[in-house]
C-alpha cells in the first residue's frame, strides 16, 4: 500500500524515533509498505518518520541509480548492491568513516529542492532485520550518503540541517512556502526523471 509521504513543516519529521523492541506483523508491513512508496515515488531511501511514524526504522534502494556508484559488503562479504536491494535497517547504529565528500541531495519531504550535502565517503552500520537478526555492512558511495541521510531522519534530523548558511538562506524563502502549504494541506507531487532523491 502507497502511504503519504510527509512533507516539510509537519512535526512528526522532527520526531526522533522510538527503538523498535518487537518485530511483529505491523512491523514487517510497515516496511512492505515503506518500499513500495519509496519505489512509487522514485526515491532511494525512506525512513519511519517520513510516513507519519516516528521508530528507528528505514528503508533503501539505490539499484535503479546509474551514475552514482555504490559499493556493499555484507557481514564482510563483497556482494553487488544491486541485488541486495531493498535494504530494511531496524534500530541502526551508523559509524562514519573516510574522508567527507560534498554530494547533491534531494529528499522526498522536500519537493524538488536539493542541495550540496557534506558526508563521510563510507559508513559501517549495525541494524536488525525483519527477521529480527543483527547484521552488519558497509558500504561506500550513494549507499552511504543515503544511509545517513535516512539516519538523520530517524534522529529528527533534515538534509536541510546540515547546509551551509548561504545555501539554507537561497532556499529560506522555499522553505517558508513549503511549510505554509504543508499547514493548509497541499501536496506537492516529485517531478518523474528528476535528481536522485532520498
């Protein structure tokens, strides 16, 4: 089932979210669920909050992504990223690592704003499975950077935190209109074929 995405200025995206201590049915259809909005809406990651609930959980794909590589090792075996997509992460510890790289973000709270991002090149990640498994992978390139991205949403944290202040104040007149038409209730629908979004 497609589930509203939450647009900037409603509360819940500032929510930092609660630990999931039992993965039961709810949780595993939440997550169904949290794919197949995020595919529906072009997206290459999804967190809880995004959704309108507020728990340590997130969604990835970048498989459909072409120019932005990506590299995967999980429980420190090599694999192609593409074929372990979709990625569910349930209460995920990230640790950064690498040097910080400057990468265009979007996200899908966010309609068709985007802007120049500094994150750590790689990410080693702690989580559960829908199975309710701890495992562990690493991962470099567009997997990390929309790793932490979705991390920040867990934490009430936006992409928009983590501009510089000449970037936030170019969009601060967008943002302004964005959260007032989230208040009255309008929607704004992602162009197709548009940046990679998160």
């Amino acid at each position: 089932m497609i589930l509203e995405i939450l647009q900037y200025g409603d509360p819940t995206l500032r929510a930092k979210g609660e630990r999931i201590e039992r993965i039961d049915e709810r949780i595993r259809e939440l997550a169904a669920n949290m794919i197949e909005t995020m595919h529906a809406a072009h997206g290459v990651g999804l967190a809880a909050q995004q959704v309108g609930q507020p728990l340590q959980l997130t969604v990835l794909d970048v498989s459909a992504v072409e120019d932005r590589a990506s590299t995967l090792k999980l429980s420190g075996k090599e694999v192609d990223p593409k074929s372990a997509m979709p990625i569910v992460l349930i209460n995920p510890e990230v640790e950064l690592r690498g040097e910080a790289e400057v990468g265009v973000e979007g996200c899908l709270s966010f309609p068709e704003i985007t802007g120049d991002i500094e994150r750590a090149r790689s990410v080693l990640v702690r989580a559960q499975s829908l199975e309710g498994e701890l495992f562990q992978i690493e991962a470099s390139g567009l997997l990390a950077r929309a790793i932490q991205h979705e991390h920040d949403h867990l934490h009430g944290i936006l992409f928009i935190d983590r501009m510089n202040s000449a970037a936030k104040a170019a969009l601060a007149s967008r943002l302004k209109r964005l959260q007032k038409e989230t208040k009255r209730g309008i929607r704004h629908r992602e162009p197709l074929g548009s940046e990679t979004t998160l």
